[in-house]
C-alpha cells in the first residue's frame, strides 16, 4: 500500500504565524457602548417638560 503524501503547510496560515511573533497577540475584542450613552447631551431638559 502506497503511503499517504504529507500536505504542504498553507502559505496564509504561515503568513498569519510570522504576523503574529512579529506583531504580538491580537487585542480582545471591546464592546461598543451607543453614543447616547456615551455623550452628554447638550441641553439640558427644562422642569417643566419632565413633569407633564
């Protein structure tokens, strides 16, 4: 029985490898909170609208 050919490593897995010994590990992933939560806003609301 013939033996099985061994596979060539994939170029963009070695690519990505080298990247990564160079560069480092990649940064976790942020959550991004939505502007209206992030900004204050510029005006305030005046009494009178908050209590009707």
């Amino acid at each position: 029985m013939p033996r099985k050919k061994l596979s060539q490593p994939d170029a963009g897995k070695k690519a990505r490898r080298m990247a990564r010994d160079v560069i480092g590990a990649v940064p976790a992933e942020k959550v991004i909170v939505p502007k209206t939560l992030r900004k204050k806003p510029k005006h305030k609301k005046s009494l009178e609208q908050n209590e009707s």
